[in-house]
C-alpha cells in the first residue's frame, strides 16, 4: 500500500464546478505539500500546510492531522485549473508524494 | 528567468551510453533533489544533498550518480543507460530551515533506446 493515497486518480468537471481532491497519509509528518502539475510538465507549489487550512485565491487546502487526511478544494474551478494536482507528505528527511490527480474542466 | 533550470529539457540516447543532467538555481537553496517520475508511480527521490559536502541516496539511487559541484549546481549521471530510465526527471531546491516546500526545474525527459 503507497504511504500517500489520492482519489480520485481522474476527475472531469463542467466549468464552475467545485472540486474537492483528496489525500490520506500512512506516515507521521511534519508537513503535507500540493503541487501542481502543469500539461506541460513543470510542477509548481500552490500550498504547504501542518495545520488547519489555507486559502489562495479560489484554491483551498485543508488538512486533519488526527486523521491524516488532507483535502485540496477549487471553487468556481476553470478550464484553466486542468493539470495533475499532487499530494507530497514531509516525513523527514524526504518528501513522498501520492501518485497525483489528473484534473480536466471543461467549458 | 527560472530560479531552477535543467539542461537538456529532452534527451534520446541508445542503451549504454553515459548521461548526464544538468541543474543549476540561482534561489541560494542549500537544498538540492533530483526525482524522477513514472506514470503511476508519481514522483520518486533518486538522490538529495544538504549542501556542497554532503550527498545521500534516496528511494531508487541504483543506477545513478550525482556531483554537486558548487551550491547551486546538481548533476545527476547515469553511467550506462537502460530502457528501464526512460522517465521524466526533475531537479529541486528547497531552503535548510524550509525544506518541505521545494521549487522544481521544468523536467527532462529521458528516453532510452
């Protein structure tokens, strides 16, 4: 079993929807990290988090430590937010990272 | 400019040959990673170095070898190249006292034949 588990591993929504990826970790850990994915391949950091929740612009991280699970959610989302989000959990000294979460919005 | 850059972006080489993939920041990160990535597998450490002195393996370091010739230059090297290297490789940097958040170069993608 991965120590780091997303679902869904695809997700296609209609423009406006709201969407919710989820993670859920095996390992303790300092910190949990989202990715993202771009079409073309570059990867880029949206949120890291250890507690609580974080707000970007329409993107929303939430994490439960208790329960190991992390949830990332897009409100309003766009065909623009279609990329590979990727759940990465810190459990020194490396990073691990789920398998990702290929998202497609359509118009 | 990118803060992380790679160099070659693509590569085909014949099995056997001797690689090498170039990273080079310009964040002033200690902290430097090489992954690689398989379809379904996500992202994997191959190696990682704390700083100029200092190198360690990772999850799947067969096969490889890295220099870290100054602070923000990372190399990682494959001696003789197999079919099964095939993959997208990224290079990353992160900060010592912020080393979960790390910031990645845009990928190489490596196809062995």
């Amino acid at each position: 079993k991965n120590e780091v588990e997303q679902s869904p591993q695809n997700l296609t929504a209609q423009e406006g929807e709201f969407i919710t990826i989820n993670c859920s970790y095996s390992v303790g850990i300092s910190a949990l990290h989202w990715p993202q994915q771009h079409p073309g391949g570059g990867i880029v950091s949206l949120f890291m988090l250890s507690s609580g929740k974080k707000k970007h612009g329409r993107l929303i991280a939430t994490i439960n430590i208790q329960e190991k699970h992390s949830s990332l959610h897009i409100t309003a989302s766009h065909p623009r937010d279609s990329a590979v989000y990727i759940c990465a959990v810190f459990n020194p000294p490396r990073l691990t990272f789920g398998e990702g979460t290929q998202l497609t919005v359509n118009p | 400019d990118a803060d992380v850059t790679q160099t070659p972006r693509n590569r085909i080489t014949k099995t056997g040959k001797r690689i090498m993939l170039e990273c080079s920041q310009t964040k002033g990160h200690d902290r430097m990673y090489w992954y690689r990535q398989d379809p379904g597998l996500g992202l994997r450490l191959i190696y990682y170095s704390f700083d100029v002195k200092d190198i360690n393996k990772g999850e799947i370091s067969d096969g490889y070898s890295v220099s870290r010739q100054a602070q923000a230059k990372f190399s990682l090297s494959l001696e003789s190249a197999i079919p099964n290297q095939t993959a997208l490789y990224f290079c990353a940097t992160s900060e010592s006292d912020n080393f979960y958040e790390q910031y990645f170069g845009p990928g190489t993608r490596l196809t062995v034949t």
